[in-house]
C-alpha cells in the first residue's frame, strides 16, 4: 500500500505547506532593505568584535610589526626605524590596502595593545583602487613605548582599554559585552 | 475576429482595401495588442512573483524603483535590452539566433485562442484546446534547440531535461484536457466555457469528483510544462548554471524569460477556461460594453489567481531529482490519468446531463476545504514568532 500511502502523503504535506508559506506571506519580513535605516546606526547594533575595516590607533602603535607580518596577503606595508640618539621607534609609514584586505583577523591577534583592529564600519566602496589605501601615518611620529605600571595619560588611557579589551575577546570570546 | 474584419472591410474605414490586405492590417493590430498585452503582464508577474516570493521567505524584495517596486521589470527589461548581444565563438550562430523565437513564437501563438470575453476572443478555432498542446511544443524546440546550438554541456544537459519533462507531461495534460472534452463535446474554448456557468458550483471543477481530480492533475502537468518549481530542472541554477539559457544574454535571454512567466498566464487562462467558468458573469447587465469589460476582469482576476497560486508552490516547494519528477509522472500521473479519464466515461454514461446534487456536494467538499486550509493558516500564524502584519506593503 506504499503506492496510495505516497499519494496521500504527498497531498497532506503539500497542504500543510502551502498553509504555512501562506502564514508567512502576512507576517512582518525579518529583514530590512539595505539602505533603510533602523532605528540605531546598523553599526551600533554589531558584535564589538565586528571584522568591518580596519583601524589603526596610531598613539598606542608599538610599532612592533607583528601584524605586517601576521597578515597573509600583504595588505600592510610598515615602514618603523630606530632613532640612534633618543632609542626612539619612528613611524614613517603605517598603510593598510582595504581593496587587498580579506578582513580574517589575523593582524590584530598578535597586536600587542589591541592597536590594530576592526571597526564596525563596512561601507567602504568607492570609485578607485587608489584611495582604498589608506594611510595612517600623516607625519613621521614616535611609536607607542609601554609604560611600567598603569597608563596615565588621559588621551591614551582609554585607547588602550579599548584596546586590550579587544584583545580580550580574542582569547575568550562572548565574556564580555 | 473575422467577422469585425468584414464589417469594418465593409463599413469602416477599411472600405476600398483589398479583402487580404484588410484581414493582414485587422491580424497585425491584434497581434500588437496582444504582444504588449503579454509584455505587460510577463513583466509585472516578474516582479509580483519575487516579492511574494520574499514575502514567503521573510524578505522584503525589490521595493526601490517606483512605488513598492512596480516598474522593476521595466527597469530589467530595459538594462537586458542594452546589454551586448554575444554568441558564443563555437555555437551554431544560425540556430543559437533563432532559438528564443521559436519559444517565443510557440509561446505567443496560444494568445489567439484564449478567450478573455464572450466576444473577446481572436480567434474561437473548432480546435482551440488541441491548438493549444500543439503551440506549446514549439517551446520545446526552442529550448532544446537553444540547448544544442550553445555548444555547451550545461546548456546541452538542460535542453534534454526540458524537452524529456515537458514531451513526458504532455501525456497526463493531454488526458486531463480529454476529460473536460469528454464533458462538452467541443475541443473550442468557448464552447468549454458556455458550457459552465458563472457560479462556482456550476463550474467544471465541482462538476464530479473525475473532474475534480482531473483538475489538479492538469495544474501540475501545466506547471510541469511549463518549467516552473518544483519541476524547473531545466535551469536548476544550482546543477546547470541557468540551464538551456546559459550562453544567453541580452535580449535573446530576455524573450526566454518572458516565455517563461508569460507561460504563467497561460497556464492560468487555460485552467480558467476548462475548470473555473472562464468569463461567465451573473447576468446583471445587458450593456455590451460593461458586460465584456466585466467578463475580461474575471477571466483575468481568476486565471492570475492561479499564476499566483504558482508563485506560491514556488516558495513552498523544493525542486524534484529527474528520477523523482519521472516518477510522479509515469508512475502516478499517467495511471491515476487514465483511470480517471475511465471513471469519467463511466460516470458520463451514468449522468449524461451531470448530476445537481453531485455539483452542490463537491462544491460544498471544496468550501470545507477551504475552511479547514484557513484554519491551518490561522494556526500557523498563531505560532508565528515575527509581529503579524497583513498590510502586503513594507
């Protein structure tokens, strides 16, 4: 009787499924059209540790290069030299080319201050390969050199909060929020 | 139509043309109307299609060119029609050419019977049903023909499975259509219609249980046909690319699309005209303007009730394997078909003038039907986590 069982099966199920797609047709979609907006920037409303674009807080970079290295395809180009008089890290040049970024990650793992890491942001397009570099360093500035003890300054205090937290939810992720 | 053609040859403005010149002009401005007539509702079924489509699957879908996304076709039809034209180096040039209008021809050829009025009708052939199953084959050519002439295994593998799917189904469609022949006497589909009647329990569909069962047999063949879900495997994007319309861009991809969704409306039309009463109306009124306005809204409202009624299968069902959709057919379809058709003979020589309390038992069958569906619905919804709103618009 398999014959007739497939029969009456199939028009059972088919019944029951047309009954819920048709439920679903009233119902409120879940999803919002792209551009529309919701009631909080989109960006709020993202995991902290969200891969959007990447970020360099240059006042707490230790130029230490750990990143360029980490990253598989070569997106960053450092360029960091030691002044002979004052023992001093320079950063001369710190870019980051957001066309070749694949946003895996891996540069901000072994960022020792939670420098480098991704935003929130994603709306990055643009009209030319060019300007999808981008480049930190404006002027030559003195690399980050970790204080003994808590940070004190106020402008970089809370970077470096910021920062270790990020790196904090790297090792244990969804303790904090 | 030939009759407006003579008054008009020997009256109207057409006085002093010769006969064949005359019949070409009236032929020619059918054929335009009815062109733009498809045009209009292939193109606004595209864009119905993917936000009900959406709707099913909590998206919202194409909302952003004009109101709700209304003329989104426009705006597709429109960048397909720019887009360069390419033909593949190793395809067949002559064949790959004419393949999307020979579909399109196959396709466009059943608007001359199909009777949106009592009088609107271009053509009321003796043979309207037959001359239906045979046009629609012409899509097989082209399909297969497009598959064959892209010079490509995808396109190849499409073409076989549309033209194996659509030759096999023609069987139980075929049958299907014979039953309600059987019922009226006529292959016309006027003659199908004048013998139904504007309330739903003179309808076809609730004339016998044979009917009945013949009914949905010939929705899911026509769907079948039509290669729409769940039996589009001649364009299962995730196997075949796009099927037999691979190596097609532009324009030429375009006409096939159109087939496609245009065939939707065919499908419905012709369900309208066998099972559902086509055009019959409450005799309310005598005036013949308001009658046939009225006659073409319900043929209409009905025969896109079932290209909805499509969409919706669309976002239920998943698509068959080619073992599967062989079976249903050759298995199922055809014996449940040709006993059917039997049954039907049988019951005919039983009750040749149809039996009332038969029609007004099934019809009342089809409104608990319908009751116990809504209440799967409402039962559906009550479980329903998303904020239920009926507003269609969002």
């Amino acid at each position: 009787m398999g014959y007739f069982n497939n029969i009456r099966e199939t028009i059972r199920t088919i019944f029951e499924g047309m009954a819920i797609t048709a439920s679903h047709l009233v119902r409120e979609p879940y999803t919002v059209q792209y551009p529309d907006r919701i009631d909080l920037p989109i960006q709020d409303t993202l995991p902290f540790r969200y891969r959007g674009l990447l970020d360099v807080d240059l006042e707490i970079c230790t130029g230490c290069l750990a990143c360029e290295r980490a990253c598989p395809i070569d997106c960053i180009v450092i360029e960091a030299e030691k002044n002979k008089q004052t023992k001093e890290m320079i950063l001369r040049r710190f870019d980051i080319d957001l066309a070749k970024c694949m946003y895996c990650g891996l540069c901000s793992e072994p960022c020792p201050t939670g420098s480098i890491h991704h935003t929130p942001e994603f709306e990055g397009a643009d009209y030319s390969l060019e300007s999808m570099v981008r480049r930190f360093v404006k002027a030559p500035i003195p690399a980050y050199k970790p204080t003994k003890g808590p940070e004190t300054d106020p402008e970089i205090a809370p970077l470096l909060t910021r920062g270790l937290r990020y790196l904090d939810e790297f090792a244990s992720p969804g303790d904090s929020k | 139509m030939q009759q407006l053609a003579d008054s008009l040859l020997q009256t109207g403005f057409l006085q002093g043309v010769p006969t064949e010149a005359g019949y070409a002009l009236v032929i020619a401005f059918f054929a335009f109307v009815l062109l733009n007539f498809i045009m209009l509702i292939a193109g606004v079924t595209s864009w119905l299609e993917r936000r009900v489509w959406a709707r099913i699957q909590s998206r919202v879908g194409p909302n952003r060119v004009g109101p709700q996304g209304v003329i989104q076709w426009l705006a597709d039809g429109i960048k397909n029609i720019m887009k360069e034209d390419i033909v593949p180096a190793e395809a067949d040039r002559p064949l790959f050419k004419a393949a999307p209008y020979l579909a399109m021809m196959g396709f466009f050829a059943t608007f001359a019977v199909i009777p949106f009025g009592d009088g609107l009708v271009v053509a009321d052939l003796n043979v309207g049903v037959l001359y239906i199953t045979a046009v629609t084959a012409l899509v097989v050519v082209g399909i297969l023909m497009a598959g064959w002439a892209s010079n490509n295994k995808w396109a190849l593998l499409g073409g076989i499975r549309s033209a194996a799917q659509i030759i096999s189904y023609e069987i139980p469609a075929g049958i299907a259509v014979i039953t309600v022949v059987l019922f009226t006497g006529s292959l016309s589909m006027q003659t199908i219609i004048r013998a139904q009647g504007w309330a739903p329990w003179d309808w076809f569909l609730f004339a016998n249980p044979f009917l009945c069962i013949a009914s949905f047999i010939f929705f899911v063949s026509a769907l079948a046909e039509g290669n729409r879900t769940p039996f589009d495997l001649p364009e299962a994007e995730s196997e075949l690319v796009a099927g037999a319309f691979t190596e097609y861009s532009g324009l030429r991809n375009l006409l096939f699309f159109l087939v496609e969704w245009g065939n939707l409306y065919v499908i419905g039309a012709l369900y309208t005209t066998m099972f559902l009463g086509g055009w019959q109306i409450p005799p309310i009124t005598e005036q013949p303007v308001i009658q046939g306005a009225l006659q073409f809204a319900t043929f209409f409202a009905k025969s896109y009730f079932l290209v909805f009624v499509a969409m919706w299968i669309r976002g239920t069902l998943p698509r068959v394997r080619v073992d599967q959709l062989m079976t249903l057919c050759w298995k199922y379809l055809v014996p449940i078909t040709f006993a059917n058709l039997i049954g039907a003979m049988i019951w005919f020589v039983l009750f040749p003038n149809g039996l009332a309390i038969m029609r007004f038992a099934m019809f009342a069958l089809g409104v608990a039907v319908t009751i116990y569906f809504f209440s799967r619905i409402l039962f559906h919804l009550r479980r329903a986590r998303p904020r239920l709103r009926l507003n269609p618009i969002s």
